[in-house]
C-alpha cells in the first residue's frame, strides 16, 4: 500500500490533510506506487478544495524531482513549489502523520491488504477530523507557516 499525503494549512483556518492511496494486489497491471500524475493530481485535488493557490514544500522524493513533474507543476500558475534540503525529514510535517498511524498499527494483524487498507484509511480519516493534532505535526518541525 503506498499512500501520499499533504498538510495545508492558511492563517485563520484549521489545518488540513488530503491524502490518496494506491492499494497494490500483486496483480499483473497493478500500480505499485505513485507516479507524477498520481501526485499531481492529489495538487489538483487539493487546489480545488481549498480554493486558492498553494505554496508547497516538498522533499527530495526522485518523483517529485522529475523532469516531468517539473513541466506538471509549470503549467499550474496557482501552485509555487520549494524543495526540503536532502536528507531532512524533520522537516516534513507529514513523515509524522506517517509515523503516528504506523504505530497505531502495531498491535494490529490483518489477514487481507483490504482489510489493511480499510484500517489505514480509517486512521487517516480520524486525523483528519484532530485539527490540533495535524497543527501539532506541522509546528514540530519548527517552520513558520506564516507568510512573511
């Protein structure tokens, strides 16, 4: 199961997760992970939802490096991308959304991927309804979500 994740947040509103899953089977035309149009379209996603444009940091992921990904995200004026420095994910708010749900997981034993997707997306949902607990994630890495 690979899962892809964004925290947005905006002064005055509470911070948000919007995720996406991709659930691989073992199956012969399965995707096994996300490739730049999968993550560009959680932005296009993400930019509808919210309603605006979106500053995004993002780490070093060669996907998100691609020449690729770099003529998807010129063609969207509403998206401004900077890059985390190589090897910080201190700095990713959302390595720690990543590492909560795997340690809710831990005492946990699925028989299926269903049944392990099932569970995955219901603890991302519950996050996703602890505004306060996604604030906490982002204000841990020490960056100012505040514009200057």
């Amino acid at each position: 199961m690979s899962i892809a994740g964004l925290l947005a947040t905006r002064p005055g509103h509470t911070t948000r997760l919007i995720y996406r899953t991709i659930t691989y089977h073992g199956r012969k035309n399965d995707k096994k992970g996300f490739d730049e149009t999968d993550y560009i379209r959680l932005l296009d996603a993400a930019h509808q939802q919210l309603g605006g444009p979106i500053v995004l940091v993002w780490d070093n992921l060669n996907t998100h490096l691609s020449k690729r990904m770099r003529h998807l995200v010129q063609a969207r004026d509403w998206l401004t991308v900077f890059q985390l420095p190589a090897h910080a994910p201190e700095l990713n708010p959302v390595e720690a959304i990543w590492s909560h749900m795997k340690k809710s997981l831990i005492n946990l034993t699925k028989r299926t991927i269903g049944q392990l997707t099932r569970l995955v997306k219901t603890r991302l949902k519950r996050m996703q309804y602890r505004p306060e607990l996604l604030t906490g994630f982002l204000t841990r890495t020490g960056l100012d979500p505040r514009p200057p």
